[in-house]
C-alpha cells in the first residue's frame, strides 16, 4: 500500500468555505474534497480516506486532484453545462401544436389522434411516447379522460329532447 500523497492547497479554509457556500453543488463537492485535503496538508491523506470523509466517489476525488495540479482552482471550479439534446419539434411547429391543443373544438381523441394530426401538418413522424412527454411537460396536457357532454352538443335540441321525455329522464 502506497503513502497518502500531499497535495498543496494554495487558498486558506474561509476561502474554500466561501467558495462552498456560494457555488453550485457540484462545485461544492469538489470544494468539500479541496478542504479536506488542506485539513490533511502536513500529513497527507489518500483519495479513499477523502472519499469516504466527503462521500464522493474515489475516482472523483482522483480526477479533482488532476485539475487542481495542473490548472489550480480556475481550471477546478470550471463549468460548462452542456446543451440536451435539440427538440425535433421547431417553434413554429410548436406553435401550432399549441393551438391545436388549446382549441376546445380540436376533435382529438387522443394522443394517437395527435400523432397522426401532427404526421400530417408537419410531415414528420414522432414516435408516441416522444409526442406524449413533450406535450405533457410543455403544454400540461393529460391523457384524455371522458368528457361530461360532447364540445359540440346543440342545447336547443336537449332541450326539446328533456320536454318530450318521461319524468323519469327529467333533471
């Protein structure tokens, strides 16, 4: 077994604890692993000790070691979140999709209904569950549930219908 390895930590503990404070938690793990390498800088403490007192992962530890001793705390607290994946639904389309959903008089039965809209307006084909999650999550639809009356209904005529009726049927 290898001697834990001593890891000059240039910034004092309040700064690493103000850089904790006010970082992301992402970047305060890896601050976490910095502060309990200068608690150790004398004697030294190996990345599996430093693992377990912080509770990241050994080859985090390792890889966060790396960064700092080859580009210090800059190259350390460095983050790019990266972009997800492009929808392959455009502004445009999504417009009007909108539109359509939000249209009391749309006629659609359901998401297979929507998928085969959305084929024909836009020439595309969208796979069932893609078309259901982004309708979900951007325009807060539901799965369809049944309705009380149909959209529609001609009130004239249940009118008429109510009046003719036995008792029985009468509200």
């Amino acid at each position: 077994m290898s001697l834990p390895k001593i890891v000059p930590v240039k910034e004092s503990l309040s700064e690493l604890r103000k850089i904790q404070k006010k970082s992301i938690p992402l970047i305060a793990n890896r601050t976490k692993v910095f502060i309990a390498f200068k608690k150790h800088e004398k004697t030294g403490i190996s990345k599996r000790a430093v693992a377990v007192n912080t509770g990241v992962n050994q080859n985090s530890v390792q890889s966060y070691r790396t960064l700092y001793l080859t580009g210090g705390l800059s190259l350390l607290m460095a983050y790019e979140k990266k972009e997800g994946r492009r929808s392959i639904i455009s502004k445009a389309e999504h417009k009007k999709l909108e539109a359509k959903l939000k249209d009391p008089k749309n006629g659609l039965r359901g998401y297979t209904a929507l998928q085969t809209w959305v084929e024909e307006e836009f020439n595309k084909r969208i796979k069932y569950n893609t078309l259901l999650k982004y309708a979900m999550r951007h325009f807060q639809s539901k799965v369809k549930v049944a309705r009380k009356s149909h959209v529609k209904k001609d009130m004239e005529t249940v009118e008429g219908v109510k009046k003719n009726s036995p008792t029985l049927f009468r509200m």
